[in-house]
C-alpha cells in the first residue's frame, strides 16, 4: 500500500474512532459542553478547514481508483480471450492473467477504501448536525417543563391539585360557590323588583298631590 493510501485508511480509522464516540451514551451536560467546544474552538475549525481539502483529494483518489478498476476488468477480459485463442502461449498467458488480476484486487481495494473514507465523512456530518439539533430540542424542553424553581413550584401544585381528594375539594368548593352566585342573584332580582315598585308607588303619589294649575295654551 502506498503512503498516501496507508494516509486514506489512517484517515478511515479516525473517522470509525470519532462517529464510535458521537454515538456514545452520555449526559445532557457532558454532550452539550463536548459539543459546544467542538462548535467554539478556532482550531477545530481550522482542522475541518484542512478535512475538507483532504477529502476532496480523496474524492480524486477514488475516481482514479474507479477507473483502473475498469481498465483492469477490461485487460483481464482481453487476457481471457487470448488464452482460450492460442493453446500454445497457455502458460504465458496465465501468468499475464494472474497479474492482471492482482491489479485487479488492488485496484478494488484501494476504490473501497477511498468510497468508505468519503462515505463515512457525510454519515459524520449528517450525525453531527442532527445531535447539534437534538441538544437544542432537549434544552427547549427542559425550559417547557419548568427546570427553574417557579416552574417547579408550578409542577407541584399540579401535582397537588391532581390527587382524587384535591379534586373532590375543589368541586365541592366550586360547587357551594355556584350556590353563593344563584342566591346572589335572586336577592338582586327581589331588590330590583321591590325599587320598582316603590318608584312606582312615589310616581303616583307626587301626580295625586300636585297643586299646579295647568295653563290652556
């Protein structure tokens, strides 16, 4: 293997090594201080700067690799043909096949370990972004349920208030204030009717003692 393909699998190793650490189980605080550094620091994003410039090297490796991949299948399939032609160069010819076919298996290597290196760098990314977006909904959540102390005195009381002898309290409290509003409202009802009443009674009484005489226009 030659250095800048022992470079591509080393490359490999990391990217194995890093996504086995974003899948890790960890704590809410822990997971959000990790990533909050990887986000932050300056020279980690000069480091994925450099990463992507690597990869696209890798993506030229790999497209070269396709390539002899083809040429290679394709040699091998002249080679075949000219063997089954002349019985004479059997032996020569095998020996040719065999070494096409060495190429062959070096040329598939190198192309899988390039389309791994690269595949695996965009389940990276995409893995990344998606943990960035679920710490954020965690810490939304966390914020709607009530973490800081008027929140969770809030949650107590909603707890309190769904015990069956709390509800049975506070019907019949609501109950025997339905009770207060019914007879309030008949006092007024009598109240109003007996103003009327006594308005009426003094409307007559003022018109029966009035002495002004009226004046013929």
């Amino acid at each position: 293997m030659t250095l800048y393909y022992t470079l591509v699998f080393m490359l490999l190793m990391a990217e194995m090594g890093l996504f086995m650490l974003l899948i890790v189980p960890l704590p809410f605080t822990v997971r959000r201080k990790m990533f909050t550094f990887i986000s932050e620091n300056p020279i980690v994003a000069k480091l994925q700067y450099g990463l992507k410039i690597t990869f696209i090297f890798i993506l030229i490796l790999f497209i070269d690799s396709v390539n002899r991949v083809y040429r290679v299948q394709v040699e091998l399939a002249s080679a075949t043909d000219a063997q089954g032609a002349g019985g004479n160069r059997a032996a020569i010819m095998g020996h040719e096949r065999l070494e096409v076919q060495a190429r062959k298996f070096y040329s598939q290597r190198n192309m899988y370990l390039c389309g791994f290196t690269l595949f695996l760098s965009l389940i990276l990314n995409r893995t990344y972004i998606m943990i960035l977006e679920v710490l954020r909904l965690e810490e939304k959540v966390k914020g709607y349920e009530g973490t800081t102390t008027k929140g969770a005195k809030e949650s107590a009381k909603l707890a309190a208030a769904g015990e069956p002898g709390e509800i049975a309290r506070l019907k019949k409290v609501i109950s025997q204030k339905d009770q207060d509003i019914e007879t309030l409202k008949k006092q007024a009802a009598g109240l109003h009717r007996e103003y009327n009443e006594m308005g009426d009674k003094l409307a007559a009484a003022g018109g029966a003692r009035d002495p002004t005489p009226r004046k013929d226009i």
